[in-house]
C-alpha cells in the first residue's frame, strides 16, 4: 500500500487569545485514505482541521504558528488565494447546515460561486454530486422543495453533494454524525468508505467505533497534543502510548 | 394560600395592564373611525379641495404623502441596508465601530422636528431644492435611517454563523457569501425593519413642516421640486388655520382615518410580501 502525502501538518501551535489550545503537532494525512481524528472534547481536533481550510481565519483574536502544506504549497503563504484552497478544501460541518434554499439551488450554489454559468452542466453537476452523495433517489421528484423540509441524515447527505459539486481534492468532516440517529450514521459512514477512492478524507469524531469502522489512520489528540498516530488496527489493537489505551478502555473520555 | 393569592393578583395585574392598552387602541380607532367615516366617500378619496378646504377632497395629500414615503425609503433603504452589512459583515470589531453603532443610536433619538430643521438648512436652502418632495424625502429618509440601519443589523445578525462558514467552504467569496446568501437570509427581518419605517415616515408631521408640506394645492405634483399637501400635515393645518372650525375638524378625522388605513393597508401589503418570502424557503 503506497500512502502518499496530502496534507502536513508542521509545528502547529494554535493559540484563542492567550490560550494555547494546539501544541506543536506533526501530522501527515495521506491520498484516498480516511484519516480519523480522536479524543476527549476540547482537545482541539476540530480547531485543527479548521486549519486545513483556513476556517479559523473568521475568529477574531487567534493566532497560528507552523505550516500547513496542501500538496507542498504552504496555504498560509502570501501568495496563496484563500478561496482557492477553501475550494479545494471541502467541509462537512458538525450540524447539518444546508442553506435555507431549495434542494436544487444547495447543490448548485457552490458551482455558480465558482463561475460556472452554463445552466445545463450546472444540471448535470447537481444530478452527479446528489447521485454520489447517494441522495439522488430520495430526492429526485422534489429537487425544488426547501432543503430544510429533509430529515437529519438527508442534510447531512446534501451537505455531503454540496461539497463534492465543487469537485474538492480534500474532505474534512466535522464529526459528521454528532446530531444523527444510527440508521442515518450508518449511510453516512457507508458514503465515507465510497468517497475515500477519490477523496483524501480527514475526519474528527468522538465515537472510537466509528474511527475504527471506517479510517485507515487515527491519530489520538489530548488536551492539544498529539499522542499517538499510526494505522487505525495497530493504534487500535496495540496502542504504544499508555494514555491511548487508557482512552480507548475508557478510563477517562 | 398566601401565595397562591399573590400569583393571581400578580396575573390579574398584567392582565389589566393589556386591556388598558386595548381599551386606548379601540378608542383611537373608534372615535376616527365614528368621526372620520362621515366625510368619507367616493368624492373626497379623488377631488381636491375646494372653497378654503370646506369641500372637495383630500386626494392631492393622500398622492403627496405616497410620494414622500416613497421617496424617503428609496433613500434610506439602499443607504442603511449598505451601512448595515458593512457593520455587521465587513468591519472589524473595533472601538471605532463601536462609537459609529453609539452614534446612529443617538441619530435614532434626535427629535424629528430637528431633522426638519436640517432639512431646510441643508436640502431646501444649500442645496436649493427649495419646499419640494425632494427636500421632505430626503428629511424623513435621513430620520428613518437609524431605524432601517439597526432592523438591517439585527435581521444580518440573526443569519446563522454556519451559513456564512458554509458558503465560505465552498470557495466562494466574502462578497459572494454576503451577497447570495447572507442578505437573502436576512431578508424577511429586513422587511420587517422597512415597515415600521414606512408607518413612521408617513405619519411624521415636523420634518415636512418646513421642507416639503403645504397647505394647498390646487392640483397633484408634476415633479420632484413640487411642493405638496401630505396628509399629516393637512390635518395639522385644518386644526389650526382657516375660517370655518366645524366643517374643518370633520375633515380632520376624515384625513386621519384615511391616514390610518393607508399605513395599515402598505403594513398590510409588507407582512404580505414577508410571509410569502418566508414560506418559499
């Protein structure tokens, strides 16, 4: 198995204000791999993959020390177009969060900010990316019914073919599942796996079953530090770390 | 017990609080309403006035009024909604945007007889627009303006913050993310704010007084240097000027019935617009 670097992660240190909040993390995640992020809350994994698409630029009175390379170009460099790398950067957010618009114009928005005008490969765009979020089928007879008239599970699955309408290299889900039942877990995780062949995926969760379900690589984050990175089995199976295994035993979570 | 008898007389006491301020709306209402309704008919909604105000209609006042809130919203709507977004979406939080948010709070408490005031100053006699519906647009816009800035604001803060993170992630830009889905989010709230401007700027009376109202027109405008009647101050002059009182006052409730259904009638017409606008999404 050839595992090719994506993005790396070097020196990072993240600080909200004066609170130091990530230290000094080295991290490599690898092409058409699901890398998972684990650990307690507020050990900072979602503040650190906000980095990789530069969300954390929106807070005020935070600062960022290190580098982050996205195909070995620095994304924080001068010359580097913020919209851009977000474009290639996609994300799925913690809470479903589907603009209050139709179904249709959802998917669409991201290719007409984009710059594409031409309304029939907007279409097919739109059919392709609801069709690899598999959404399609559910979807299909009311494309322009609002979006928020879908369940839980199904926005998750619309923010998913929003992201991907925009044809992304990198998905970073923000513990995607957190406000779902296991059902619509279930199809999102199964989406994930499918996605992996062409995606590099990052994905921060709480629940150890389901880094160990679907990732290829954990890394265990706490309290701002990395602790342990490797395969998903090893570091599951033979944690070297004792404050991995004491959290995966669940002495303390 | 005891308490128990402190609780109703806690909820009685709010409950009296309501139905006092019914009993003053109904009153309003009835008493315009028993006056107003017998000067109303067909003739006085579409003639203009005839013989000192005595006879006629009022249909030059009720167009100039139309014109004046028209116009004042054309203005202050574009402007506020503009010094809204910036606020809220592109300034960084600083202390001086916290002194210029202070300051067009204090523009909102500035008595409207003293925007009329600047209006003469400034638009009837620097500008030399003169007594016109230009002058009186631009006086009540610039009254209204702190009213359409902060509704703007607060319907702009009310957008979720994971709107603008959603759109952002999606490669689009600040602006783009502002202009296609923050503002329509916003845009019901924004509705709302313009409403209740637009029942303030048509019944405002000070800020016309000097720049755009007069008491007598024999015909409708023909431009936006006219001067006009506007319905307000119609009813202001009926009540204190001319030579016949009783047949005057009449007229005066009649004005202020057509004034009130008017406002209610654009209020109307917006909560219309807002529910539908609501109910697409």
């Amino acid at each position: 198995m050839n595992n090719e670097v994506k993005i790396k992660a070097k020196n990072v240190n993240f600080y909200y204000g004066n609170k130091q909040v990530l230290e000094n993390i080295d991290l490599e995640f690898y092409q058409n791999r699901v890398s998972a992020l684990i650990g307690p809350s507020g050990c900072g994994k979602s503040t650190f993959i906000r980095l990789f698409n530069r969300m954390n630029d929106l807070i005020s009175n935070t600062r960022m020390e290190g580098k982050i390379y996205l195909d070995n170009i620095d994304i924080n460099g001068k010359n580097v177009d913020v919209v851009k790398i977000r474009r290639l950067v996609g994300m799925v957010f913690q809470k479903p969060n589907p603009f209050p618009k139709t179904i249709y114009e959802n998917v669409s928005y991201g290719l007409e900010v984009n710059g594409i005008k031409d309304k029939k490969s907007i279409e097919e765009k739109v059919i392709e990316s609801l069709d690899r979020a598999a959404l399609w089928r559910e979807v299909k007879d009311r494309l322009h019914d609002s979006a928020l008239g879908l369940s839980g599970g199904q926005q998750q699955r619309l923010c998913i073919a929003r992201c991907l309408a925009v044809e992304p290299e990198v998905i970073l889900f923000d513990e995607p599942c957190a406000s779902l039942d296991p059902i619509s877990t279930r199809s999102i995780e199964e989406l994930i796996l499918e996605l992996k062949k062409y995606y590099t995926i990052v994905i921060v969760t709480h629940n150890m079953q389901q880094a160990a379900r679907i990732s290829d690589f954990t890394a265990f984050l706490y309290l701002g530090e990395l602790i342990e990175f490797g395969p998903t089995e090893k570091l599951f199976t033979v944690p070297k770390e004792k404050t991995t295994e004491e959290y995966l035993t669940g002495k303390f979570g | 017990m005891k308490n128990k008898i402190t609780q109703n007389l806690g909820f009685f006491l709010l409950f009296f609080s309501i139905i006092t301020t019914l009993f003053f709306l109904g009153a309003i209402i009835y008493f315009i309403s028993v006056n107003g309704l017998k000067v109303i008919n067909w003739e006085f909604l579409t003639q203009v006035p005839r013989k000192g105000m005595t006879e006629g209609g009022i249909a030059p006042a009720i167009v100039g009024t139309f014109y004046l809130t028209f116009g004042a919203i054309l203005f202050s709507l574009p402007l506020g909604l503009a010094c809204a977004i910036y606020l809220c979406e592109y300034s960084p939080k600083s202390y001086v945007v916290n002194i210029i948010r202070m300051s067009i709070n204090n523009l909102a408490g500035v008595p409207s007889v003293v925007f009329g005031l600047f209006g003469l100053t400034v638009f009837v006699k620097f500008f030399g627009f003169g007594v016109s519906i230009l002058s009186g647009s631009l006086t009540l816009g610039i009254m209204v303006l702190p009213q359409i800035i902060s509704a703007s604001q607060e319907a702009l803060l009310a957008v979720p913050q994971s709107y603008r993170e959603a759109s952002l992630a999606l490669g689009a830009t600040h602006w783009q993310t502002t202009k296609k889905m923050v503002v329509p989010a916003a845009l019901p709230g924004i509705l709302t704010g313009v409403i209740l401007s637009i029942g303030r700027v048509a019944g405002e009376t000070a800020p016309i007084l000097f720049t755009a109202a007069t008491y007598y027109t024999r015909g409708y405008p023909d431009s936006v240097f006219s001067e006009v009647m506007a319905l307000p101050y119609h009813i202001y002059a009926l009540m204190t000027e001319g030579t016949h009182p009783e047949k005057q006052t009449e007229i005066a409730y009649g004005c202020s019935l057509v004034l009130l259904i008017l406002v209610l009638l654009v209020s109307t017409l917006a909560i219309v617009l807002r529910q539908r606008q609501r109910g697409e999404l």
